[in-house]
C-alpha cells in the first residue's frame, strides 16, 4: 500500500466519483462495480493506469503504486475466487445481522465473566490503595506487576493482562518481559546479593544492643568490621527490608523549662563557637529528664566537651536540687583523664542552678569561665542539646524498672556514646577517637 496520504482537496475530489464508495487521508474503497470493471478490461489488455483515467480518477492524486497494489491484489482475488473475489464481504455489506442471538445459557456465561472481571478490578484497585497509603508514596511499575499476577492467579484470568495492566496504568509487554525467565534469574540474583548486605546492615544496626540511622551503620561497618559500603546503599537495604530506627521528632508545642533568672548573670562568651579544635576547653553543661518504670522520672547532669562531644562527666538524680550540678562538677574534677585547657570556660543556659551562687563559686574554684546563653535561645547551647537527643534514642528503658538499673543503664550508654558511637562531622570517629586525634595534631 502506497505510504501517500490524500490532502483534504483531494479526498473532496476522489468522494465525488462514482466508482469510490469512500475515501480517507490513507485510502480509497472503491465500488464493486468498478473492480470488475477493471477486471475485464485489464483481462482485455488495457494499462491501469489507462482504465483509471477512463473511469475519471486524477492519476496524480490516486499515484501510480496505489494502483499497481490495487492491480495484484484484485487479480489474484479473482484468480482465487473469480467475480466473488471482488465483491466486499465484510461486515454491513455482508447482510448478515451484527448481534447474535445469544442462549440463555450463553448470557448467564457472559455475565457471570463480567461480573468475574469486575471483581478483579476491584481487588486489584484496592490492593495498589493499600499498598500506596502504607508506602505513602506511589507503587512502582515492578510492584503494580506483582499485585497484578497475584489476582490473575487468585480468580484465574491469565486472558485478562492486557486489560488489568490497562486499568492500573501500566505496560503489557513491561509485564511480560518483568515475568519472563531471564528477568526472574536476575531478579534472584539481586536478591541473593541483598540478603548478603541486608545481613552486614543488620550486624551494625544492632552493634552494642543500640539501634542506629543510616550514617551511623554506615561508620560502624567502616570501622568495627572493615567493610565499606554506599551510603545509599545501606539507606535502600533499609527501605526494602523495613529496618527502621526511632528517630526524633520536633515538637513545635514542647517548650523547654529553662532560663527561670529575670536578668542575664553572666555573659554570653561562648557565641555558638563550639568546635575551636582542642579538647578540655570548651565545656557544655545541662539537664534533662528521663522517664523510667511505672510514671518515674529521674534527673540527669552532664558535662559534654564542645569540640570533641564526649561526656566528660555526669550524675544521675532522682530529684533536681542544686547537688545535682554541684556533684557533676565534682565528677569533672576527679576525672583524672581530664586536663582542662588553659582559659577554658563552662557554658549553660540561664536556669536557677546555674546562676547560683554556690555554683558560681565552685566554678571560680575550679579557675573556669563561666558562660551563658542568651535568655530563651536554646541554640546557644545546641551542641549540648543535640546530645540529650542522641543519647535519648539509644537509651534503653524496657528493662529499667528501679533506679538502680537506670543508673547502671546510663552509664553504659555514655561509655557506648564516647567509645563506639561515631560522628559523621567528626572524620567519622567516636568521640573519644577524635579526642586523641586533636591532641596529636596540637
């Protein structure tokens, strides 16, 4: 068939003739009339492109191979057929009648699959819903091909993936290929490198029974185990095989209990300069509660070393009187491993234990600075606070009923936070590792 399409004044034109029954931008049906017309006179020896110029058709227009196609292919029906072989046969010209007369029980088959497919459809509809509002996000095309297979299988439709691939909006031959042999072999192949990684993955989630984010199973496998893997990789390990770890949440409600002195005591000789590079200089000081057993809660102090992280000191109390920060300072002072940098100064917010006098002289006795954050801003000590945070989600409470074993529990998880915790901002060592590091390169 010619590849020429007719122009809107051509196809007015062609409609015109008689031996044209219709006409479209791609072809021309003609008459019965004029095929056997056409017939018997190329039988008679005639050209035919003569017998269409005769019969008032633009040679031009009509083009030279469309005739020659319309030449074979009308000798060869009538070679076959004779005369019936030029005759259009095909439905609406053939009299017979477009809708059968269907049985009674031929109906009730008809229905029941209809009805059969409708069902499919539904389930299969609200099985993507579900499966979206539990991802919270769009399914892919693999996973819509799985549900797919999974209610063809269920109600025994394999004659239906082309219309249930329609009805979720996804490709037939994407399907098939997806389920074909070759893709299933690699498929099982990913897999099996997966469960490998998911394992490594799992090994560091749960290293020292305290549960971590991506970053930090990432730094464990570097330096416990030696192994190095993408950080998108471990986060798609995680994804796939629903490894979760808590993480904070910002309560925009939640206000912090701090700051109760009407007026600034001391000033504000920090300015957020937490990282000047040498340990023992900058100390970072707060207090915070934890919940434990039946509706307790207990009172934690600790002092944190700004550029380094490390807990340098800390007390755990069941009540919040001004001991429990007068004893973290006598913890610090009888850390032999702490040797205090000259000018070093201890940084708190504006909260009644701290601006206390006995407080204040303890810190003079102890030849530190003693500085604060402004009224209310919480970022002024942020490293302190973001330490409170960490500590809190791989604090592990189920078991700590008395306060003896919360005690005990606390002193576990700082010695994990200083030893084997790592810090991405921080080379990518414990605290205490980069600790070592500045004193070497000082």
């Amino acid at each position: 068939m010619s590849k020429k399409l007719f122009t809107s004044k051509e196809i007015n034109e062609l409609s015109t003739n008689k031996y044209v029954k219709s006409v479209s931008p791609k072809g021309i049906t003609y008459t019965d009339e004029f095929k056997e017309l056409f017939m018997a006179q190329t039988l008679d020896g005639r050209f035919p492109v003569e017998i269409f110029r005769d019969c008032g058709f633009d040679i031009e227009a009509v083009g030279a191979s469309r005739i020659n196609s319309c030449k074979k292919r009308w000798l060869a029906s009538y070679k076959r057929d004779g005369v019936m072989g030029l005759r259009d046969t095909r439905a609406g010209n053939s009299g017979r009648s477009k809708d059968k007369e269907l049985s009674t029980e031929e109906r009730y088959a008809k229905l029941e699959a209809e009805n059969k497919l409708l069902k499919a459809e539904v389930e299969l509809l609200k099985e993507i819903r579900l499966a979206e509002g539990k991802r919270k996000a769009g399914l892919s095309a693999s996973q819509k091909y799985e549900l797919i297979q999974s209610v063809i299988i269920k109600h025994g439709m394999k004659g239906m993936v082309s219309h249930l691939c329609h009805v979720v909006g996804v490709s037939r031959q994407g399907y098939h290929a997806y389920f074909s042999e070759r893709r299933i072999q690699i498929r099982q192949e990913r897999e099996a490198k997966d469960i490998v990684l998911r394992d490594l993955v799992l090994k560091a989630f749960h290293f020292k029974k305290r549960k971590k984010g991506a970053r930090q199973i990432k730094m464990v496998l570097s330096g416990h185990f030696g192994v190095s893997m993408n950080l998108k990789c471990i986060r798609r390990i995680m994804h796939k095989y629903n490894i979760v770890c808590p993480i904070r949440k910002a309560d925009p409600y939640k206000r912090l209990i701090k700051a109760t002195a009407e007026h600034r005591v001391v000033p504000n000789h920090l300015k957020r300069e937490f990282k000047q590079g040498t340990p023992y200089k900058v100390l970072l000081t707060d207090i915070t509660y934890i919940f434990y057993g039946k509706g307790k809660r207990a009172y934690l102090s600790t002092i944190v070393d700004g550029s380094t992280n490390e807990v340098l000191a800390h007390h755990l109390s069941e009540n919040i009187n001004l001991d429990i920060v007068l004893d973290t300072l006598k913890h610090l002072r009888k850390n032999r491993r702490v040797r205090l940098a000259k000018d070093a100064f201890i940084h708190s917010d504006q909260g009644g234990h701290y601006t206390s006098p006995t407080y204040q002289k303890q810190v003079k006795r102890m030849r530190l600075v003693q500085s604060m954050s402004r009224r209310g801003n919480c970022w002024d000590n942020a490293v302190q606070e973001s330490f409170f945070g960490h500590f809190k989600d791989i604090l592990e409470l189920e078991e700590c009923t008395t306060f003896d074993s919360l005690r005990n529990e606390v002193r576990r998880t700082i010695s994990y936070y200083n030893h084997h915790r790592y810090q991405w901002n921080m080379k990518k060592m414990t605290p205490v590792q980069y600790r070592n590091h500045l004193l070497q390169v000082a």
